[in-house]
C-alpha cells in the first residue's frame, strides 16, 4: 500500500547559495523515481510531496540528498515526514489554539 510523505530541504535558495528552481528540482528527482518512490509535487523546491511504497521515509530522504550532494558538492539536510504524522501536528495545533499565543 502506497504511502504519501513531505521531504522538508534545508538550505535551499538562502543567502544566494544553494540555488535551484522548481522545474530543475522536479527535472533531478526525476532520477530517483522507480516503482517504490514517486514524486507527486513540490511547493518551492525545497518541499517535496511524494509517494512511497516498500522503502522507509528515510530511504526517500537518503534519495534527495545524493541528489543535492552530486548537485552542490556538500551534504544538505533532507527531513521526511508522513502525512500521517502532518496531520497528528495540524490536530494538535488547531486542538491547542497556538495561533492566539
């Protein structure tokens, strides 16, 4: 059964350095796609949706960053988390009021 990620990059178009656009983001992870991983979206480059079947979240995070390591030259930080655990964070949130903090 199929399961949906968020793949949260570090550093990514900062301070002018680590410069990518979405379409060549998209265009790179292209590479990494097989029958376990596809790429449904990103929101900027540096958000990436995905879809996962059979591997770990960590395996899709360690996909990104040879991706961005082979792109850079230096390691950059890839965070996966599941939808599931997304949607545990915006209960809690919307439950706890945060935004009249």
């Amino acid at each position: 059964m199929a399961q949906l990620g968020v793949a949260f990059i570090r550093g990514l178009n900062m301070f002018g350095s680590n410069r990518i656009t979405v379409k060549e983001m998209r265009t790179r992870l292209m590479d990494i796609e097989d029958d376990s991983l596809r790429i449904i979206d990103l929101y900027k480059p540096d958000n990436i949706i995905f879809e996962k079947t059979k591997i770990h979240y960590a395996e899709v995070g360690l996909r990104i960053q040879a991706v961005l390591q082979d792109l850079f030259g230096k390691e950059v930080m890839v965070t996966t988390r599941s939808f599931n655990t997304l949607n545990g964070l915006m209960k809690n949130i919307h439950e706890n009021d945060y935004q009249n903090l």
